[in-house]
C-alpha cells in the first residue's frame, strides 16, 4: 500500500512534527512517499510563499492508495491529477495570527477549503475542540488522533539542566519561559505583561518578534533542558491552538504551565490541572502566585506530568496504523 504525504513546509514546529511522527508509524507497515512542495523561487518573500507553494501544488498527480492532506493541498485537490483516497489532517483552522494584509485572501480560501473538505474521505483532528469543529458544520467521517511522546526522551537530569543554565547565564533567578518567539504566540503581551520582574523572560526559535526577551535558538534537547530549567512556561497564543506541544512538553517535564487555553489547549490543560489565563491582565497575578508558592508548584507540575505521559509515542502509532487500515478497507 502506498500513502503519498503531502507537505508545503519543512520547519520543525507543531503541526510538521506531529506530521512527521505519523509518517515515522506508518513506514513499518506502508509504503510512506513524502511530496514537499515547499516554496523554491520565493522562500525568502515572506507573502509569496504561499501562493508559489499553491502554484506547485496545482502539478501533483499520479496514483497512491491513500493522500494525505494539509489546508493548502485541499485547496487545490479538484485540479491536480491525483487519485486515491484523501485524507486531510487538521491541526487547527484559526489564520488571526497572520498579518492583516492576508486575512482576505485566507477568508475566501476557507470558503473553497470547506466546499473541497466534502470531497475527502476522512479528516483527522488532534484535540476533542477541533473534532467538535468539524462535525458542528455537518462533516461525518471525523478522526481523532492525539500527538504521542517518546517518554524516554523527556528524562533530563538535573545536572543537564544546570550545565544549560550556566551556559547561558541563567542561574540566580527564575526562568520564565514565555513560548516561540512569534506574534501569534503572544510572547509581546506576555512580556508586557512581565517585564520588570525579578526573572529571566526567555522565548527560543527565530526570533519573529521585536521584545526585549532573551531569545534562544536552540536544539532540541537544549530547549528540553530550558523547559525544565524554567519555574513556569507560558503559552499565550492569540490564535485557537490545535493542541500546543510546547505545553504538553513542558508538563512531561514537570514544569507548571500557565496558557491561554485558546482551541485545543484547553483540553490539554484542563486535563492536566494546569493553569488557564484568558486575559493578559492577569497573567502577572498567575505567573507571581506559582513563584510565591513553590508547593502548589510543584503539585502543579506533578498533576502535568501524570496527565501528559498518557500520551505515548506506542499509543500514538498503534492509532495511526489502525486508522490507515479502516480508510483503506471502508
């Protein structure tokens, strides 16, 4: 059985490792093609990306068993040439955080993503919000598929965690971790918000937005190391998350969160016990509470650990793998 993926961005956040993980469960069983038809002549033009990346969509075809689709490549799925079976998997359907310039062109290509998405035989969803999403505006074969943890990868040691620190001269007051350094983030309220407390105020990744923070660009086991450093991650997004893997690591960590719960971070963090902050005004009170009371921190981070390890990378693949079978025999 054949099962052609099909992606337009190769960056390592979110929605792309989630995609990679289930491509990882299913090659032991299928025959897994990743089509990448990320931008080439434009990948510097931040608004033309996009459209380049339709544009080499609109070349796909041939013949697999099963396609897998994003949002983009269902907008284009009535004029390419492929045949098979289609699944789209949604990670989240929110475009707020993008720039106002392309809010128009994203609300009309919902309207076409929607009309295409009747189309397709099966939508897969990370997180109970974005089911409900789905199946309120009338779609049947709806999916749920939650992100999977390899757990053994999440034991840092306390010595790692002061090599980090003295590494990157963090020692001596708390860390707070404020979340990849994009706008859609809402790292610039968050530290708004913060600044001026007695604390580091640390985000990773490119940095995208123009904040004071220290911003760390960092592999992927130095940015564990930074999760469990931290006396508190915050995980602001403006936009409705699909799940939120920066907090769901943190609480593998034991590490408490404080999110805005916006999506399907709200499932994630009312299962966990963490802390849910809607409005940035108050985010201040929640972040000097955990650091006043470093039992309810720890009792926090102990419920987020419980919860979180639920979500296993085995747990992950198996659901994957019997998935792909029911699509493929139905």
């Amino acid at each position: 059985m054949t099962i052609g993926w099909i992606e337009i961005s190769g960056k390592k956040y979110g929605g792309v490792i989630y995609n990679e993980e289930a491509r990882n469960a299913l090659a032991g069983k299928f025959n897994i093609e990743l089509v990448l038809r990320k931008p080439v002549w434009f990948s510097r033009l931040r608004y033309l990306r996009i459209p380049e990346s339709l544009f080499r969509l609109l070349s796909l075809k041939g013949e697999r068993d099963v396609w897998v689709r994003d949002f983009y490549s269902t907008l284009t799925l009535p004029f390419d040439r492929t045949k098979g079976k289609n699944i789209v998997v949604m990670h989240h359907d929110d475009f707020s955080g993008f720039p106002l310039l392309a809010r128009p062109f994203f609300f009309l290509a919902q309207r076409l993503f929607y009309r295409n998405l009747k189309k397709v035989d099966s939508i897969v969803t990370v997180s109970e919000y974005w089911k409900q999403h789905f199946v309120q505006k009338g779609y049947k074969n709806v999916h749920l598929i939650y992100n999977g943890f390899n757990l053994d990868r999440f034991e840092v040691s306390d010595k790692e965690v002061e090599v980090f620190k003295k590494r990157h001269n963090l020692r001596e007051k708390p860390i707070i971790y404020l979340g990849n350094c994009q706008k859609a983030k809402g790292v610039i309220e968050a530290y708004r918000a913060l600044q001026g407390m007695d604390a580091h105020l640390v985000t990773s990744g490119r940095r995208a937005a123009r904040i004071p923070a220290r911003n760390l660009e960092l592999e992927y086991r130095e940015y564990l190391c930074l999760l469990k450093a931290a006396s508190v991650v915050v995980t602001m997004s403006r936009f409705k998350e699909g799940w939120c893997r920066t907090a769901h690591e943190a609480m593998l960590l034991g590490t408490p969160v404080i999110g805005s719960g916006k999506g399907g971070m709200r499932e994630l963090l009312e299962g966990g016990g963490q802390l849910i902050c809607e409005h940035f005004s108050v985010l201040r009170e929640k972040v000097e509470y955990l650091l006043l009371n470093p039992e309810v921190r720890a009792e926090t981070g102990e419920r987020g650990h419980a919860y979180a390890k639920m979500f296993s990378q085995e747990r992950f693949h198996e659901a994957w793998i019997e998935f792909i079978w029911k699509v493929t025999n139905a």
